[in-house]
C-alpha cells in the first residue's frame, strides 16, 4: 500500500534502435507527463543510461513534474 499523496510513475522504451531512441514516463491515468527524444539527457549527465531510473527520477523532481517521494518504474 503506498502512502496518502505518493504517486507512481511508469517509465516506457518505446524505440531503441540504429541510433534512435525515444521514451516516456507516464502517470497511472497513462497521460504522458515527459517524453525523451533522442540521447541529450544521456550526453548531459542526467541518466547514465535507458535503465538509470534513479538519475532520471533525479531530473524529473528537478523539474517539478515528480515529487521526491513518488515512485519511478519501468514498465512490467
């Protein structure tokens, strides 16, 4: 059970191939709340790569589009 105000976020690879990436984090309404497009956000320090969870949570609160006590997780 989570607790009261703590939200959970979905992390989605949609397209990893020859050079192309692209992906999204999506509220549990599925509403896509960040989408990430090619690989800046690697190339400037904020995921280390597609599974850094942590580094992307990191640059989510930093944005305010996540509070630090909302969960972060891939997919199922």
């Amino acid at each position: 059970m989570s607790a009261p105000g703590k939200k959970t976020y979905l992390y989605f690879i949609n397209l990893d191939e020859r050079g192309e990436f692209y992906a999204d984090v999506r509220d549990g309404s599925n509403n896509t709340i960040f989408e990430i497009k090619g690989f800046d956000i690697f190339e400037d320090g904020w995921m280390r790569n597609k599974s850094d969870l942590k580094g992307l949570k990191n640059h989510l609160v930093s944005l305010g589009a996540m509070k630090d006590g909302d969960d972060l997780t891939r997919e199922a």
